[in-house]
C-alpha cells in the first residue's frame, strides 16, 4: 500500500480531519515509508537539501571547539538526528586534535536506514573511535556532557493554525478526491504566544512536541550544555505581518515549495523553529538560556576564519573561503540560522557567543 494510502485510511477511520502534526508524522516517519525512513537519498546534490556539516567540515570543527570547554575527559556527547554521520565524523575528529574527546559519541536517531549510514561514514573517516560510538533508542538518563541537536527542531511534527476573529484554530488534514485543508471548530488550546496583532485569516505553525521533547531532555540531563542550531527567529519576526502563510516549507530536489501534499514520503517537510517558544519552555522546564546568536556570529566566535588562515595550499584555502560564505553570509545560511544554548547545572561563559548573544530579546 502507498504511503498516500496509509494516511488517506488514517483520516477516514479517524472520520474527521487529522491534525497537521499526524500527516507529518506519517508523511516523515511512518516506520517504513516515511521520507526519514525509507532508503531515499536526502542529504546533498544528490538529494534533496544540504545541512550546514554537509557544506563544510569547518562547521563541525566550530562545533567541536565549542563541545571542548565544556567536556571533561570524563563526559559525553549526544547528537539528535545525526543525518548522514558527517556531522559526528568532523566534531570527534577536531576534538581528537583538541585533546578532548568525549568518553562515548551517542547518538539518538529515529531511522534505521540513517544509522547504517551514520556506522559507515563514520568508521570510514575514523574507524580507531568507533568504540565510543553508541547508538540509543531512547534518551538516556543522568546525561553528562554536550547535546546537540542541528536542524533536528524543524524536523519534528507540528501543528497548522489559523487567526480569526482573534482565536486561533487548529488546520487539520481531510481528504476528497485529494488531500486538503480543514480547519476544526473548536477554538486551539493552549493559545500561541503572540505579541502583535494578527490579520484575519493569519496562518502559522505551532510546535507542541518540541516543547514535550525540551521537556524530556532537561529530565535526561544531570549536568551540561545543549546546542539547538536550526532555521528560525524569535516570536516577533515569527509573527511578522509578512509571514501570513507561516513558515511550513517542503524540499524535493533541491526546490522549495509550500505544499506538503504531493510527493509524499518523498520530500522534506519543515517549519521554522519559533526560538522564543523553545527557550520559554527550556526555562519552564529548568534550563538557564546561556546564548542565542546567528550561526554566522557564533561560527566567527569559535574561530571560523583561523581554518581558513591555516590553510596554505591556495585552491584548498579558496574553496574553504566559498563554504565559510555559505555558512556565514546572510544571503546564505548565516542570519537564518541561528544557535541557541541551554545549560544545566553548569556555569560557563560560552565561547560561541562572545561576538553576539541575543537571548534577552527572544
Ligand atoms: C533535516 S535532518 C538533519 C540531519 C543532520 N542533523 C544534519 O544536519 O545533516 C533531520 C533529522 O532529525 C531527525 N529527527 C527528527 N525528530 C527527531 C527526534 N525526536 N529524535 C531524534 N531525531 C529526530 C530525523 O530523523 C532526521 O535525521
């Protein structure tokens, strides 16, 4: 049966419209044909997006700088949904130089099919660390050490509302003859945090289970830093006026487009993260805000362009000189990329956010 099919059957046994958050969820996740799951190539030219570790290894080398004043020979590492590997490859890399290197590398990722992937990648670049790799299903508990979670936010199911006559409602997902929009009656609980005033007809996305998933995290940590880097802003620019179709956006083959209902199970489905929701829940839960910067200031905190000076070979220096744009531009993926830091029973000034540290405006 097609994955169409699947949710299709879902919204008629449910006899009523399912939530935005369960058609992405199948749509993403469904155990065997959802796009995270199913054999599809997603990272890359050959694929559908590029992540900022797939455009650089000096991303991962920035990371790992910033993992390094906060591990301590006796500490871990866990990366959420670590993609291709790539990411894990540069950060244990870099920290063998540093002298750093986490006692295990965990990582959390919901896809079979990307473990394997991840297993390779990494014991091909570094087979003498893959002792300290360790794949979990579920979250560990007392973590010490560096989270890290990149473009993983976005990734994760959310719901689709919709302003009127100053309520919001939920836009679920009905179907006939294709799938389609439908907006329930009853008012939306709890009433997103809004600060200007909405027009009619105002669309947007609220992401419910990454407040649970923030949550959970502070239960699993005992002590250390938690680095949530992906595309968003803060609840002002969130709601701007401009954004009146929200922020959901669906990658196939590297174009953008805003609608989730074709090539299901085939393309990415994203919503930008509301940065303001996240720390608000982080604080709720017990996690002090320790930095917010844009990823082309938090790159240039941790020494971005220091690889490119220690690169004599001049093609070489030029071609790392193109990947720091890319990260660091704002044109690229500079200003709509942001990091946002969270700590647990530690108290350290982050090296990352020397240059910029936002989180009083958030
Ligand atoms: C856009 S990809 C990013 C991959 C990688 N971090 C990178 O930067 O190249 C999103 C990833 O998040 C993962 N993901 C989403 N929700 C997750 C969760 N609750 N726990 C762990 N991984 C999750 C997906 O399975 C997928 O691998």
């Amino acid at each position: 049966m097609s994955l169409e099919q699947i949710i299709k059957n879902t919204i008629v046994q449910n006899a009523s419209p399912i939530g935005f958050d369960e058609f992405m969820d199948l749509a993403l996740y469904h155990p065997t044909l959802g796009y995270y799951r199913s054999g599809l190539e997603k990272f890359g030219e050959k694929g559908d997006f590029i992540t900022a570790p797939e455009t650089s290894d000096l991303f991962g080398f920035c990371l790992a700088r910033q993992c390094a004043q906060v591990l301590n020979g006796t500490n871990d590492i866990l990366e959420f949904g670590a993609g291709s590997g790539v990411l894990a490859t540069q950060i244990l890399f870099e920290l063998g130089k540093l002298n750093s290197l986490p006692k295990k590398y965990y990582i959390l990722e919901l896809s079979g099919e990307l473990k394997h992937r991840q297993a390779q990648t990494i014991n091909k670049v570094l087979p003498e660390l893959m002792d300290r790799v360790v794949w979990l299903d579920e979250l560990p508990t007392d973590f010490s050490g560096v989270v890290i979670a990149n473009e993983v936010l976005d990734a994760m199911p959310a719901k689709r509302l919709i302003y009127k006559n100053n309520q919001f409602y939920e836009l679920g997902v009905g179907f006939d003859e294709n799938f389609i929009w439908q907006q329930l009656t009853t008012q939306f609980t709890p009433t997103p945090s809004v600060d200007v005033k909405l027009m009619n007809g105002y669309t947007t996305e609220v992401n419910l289970r990454a407040m649970a998933w923030i949550d959970s995290l502070y239960s699993s940590v005992d002590k250390g830093l938690v680095l949530l880097i992906d595309y968003g802003m803060g609840r002002e620019e969130y709601f701007h006026p401009q954004r009146f179709e929200g922020t959901l956006r669906c990658y196939h083959q590297h174009k953008a487009s805003d609608d989730p209902f074709i090539n299901i199970g085939e393309q990415d489905i994203t919503t930008s993260v509301n940065f303001s929701d996240i720390a608000d829940q982080a604080s709720v839960s017990g996690f002090k805000i320790s930095g917010y910067a844009t990823q082309a200031l938090f790159l240039i905190s941790l020494g971005i362009d220091e690889y490119l000076l220690e690169q004599l070979d001049e093609d070489k220096r030029i071609n790392l000189a193109q990947q720091v744009k890319q990260l660091v531009l704002p044109s690229a993926m500079g200003e709509s990329f942001k990091v946002l830091a969270l700590s647990k029973n530690i108290s350290v000034k982050l090296m990352g956010f020397v240059e910029q540290d936002l989180s009083a405006k958030l």
